[in-house]
C-alpha cells in the first residue's frame, strides 16, 4: 500500500510552501465559516475554502512541475519581501517602479521626493 502511494506520487509536485499557505488558510477560512450565524456569508467563506481545498490539492497532484516550481518561488519571495515590508514598516516606505516593477524602499517622512530606480534608473516622484 505504502509502495502504491509512493508510486502515485512519482513526478508530482507534492506539498510546497505555497499549496501549504492555501491549505491552510482554507482550514482557517472552513472554522470560522462553520461558527458565522448569517446564512449568506456563511456560504461565502465556504465556498471560498473549498475552492481553496481543490487549488491547494491541484497544485499537489500537479505534473507540470517547471510551472509549479516557478510560482512557489514567486510566492516564496513575495512572502519574503512583505515580512520585510512589515519589520521595517515604520522607518520605510516601499513601492514598485512604474517602469520595471522592481521594489523601492524610501525612507519614511521627507515630504515629495523624486526616486531614481536602481534598476532601470528612471526617475519618478513620491510622496513619503
Ligand atoms: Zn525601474
């Protein structure tokens, strides 16, 4: 039995830090969906942990595992960056270069200021 599980799960993508995310959001979202009196936003929350579920289990049982790989690291990241964003959220400000989309971080409280992106180095205005 063990060998049969072992085998179904041969070139799959398995268990990332994404799927887990999911997984357990949707867990959350399910509790407290099960405890909300009001009929309609019970509902909500339900639907949207069960939509949860089958994403979560998609991405497990995914063969494409290039793709799968590829978002997990996008999602990897981003997470990185937003705890980042939230440690140093008083002393700086963040946001994306209109032109690359690459991260900013500015310090906080100097009025409209005119940033060079160390990417592309254009040039745009923001206020801090
Ligand atoms: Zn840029």
């Amino acid at each position: 039995m063990k060998y049969r599980i072992q085998r179904f799960f041969i070139g799959r993508n398995g268990l990332d830090a994404c799927a887990g995310a999911v997984l357990t959001s949707s867990f959350i979202l399910m509790l407290i969906g099960t405890f909300i009196p009001l009929v309609w936003l019970r509902y909500t929350f339900l639907s949207l942990a069960w939509i949860g579920f089958f994403y979560a289990y998609f991405r497990i049982l995914s063969r494409n595992l290039y793709k799968r790989q590829r978002e997990n690291a996008r999602f990897v990241e981003l997470l990185r960056i937003k705890k980042l964003q939230w440690k140093e959220r008083k002393q700086y400000k963040y946001f994306r270069c209109p032109s690359c989309k690459a991260w900013q971080r500015v310090p906080r409280g100097k009025g409209r200021i005119v940033v060079h992106c160390r990417v592309c180095r254009s040039r745009f205005d923001k206020k801090t």
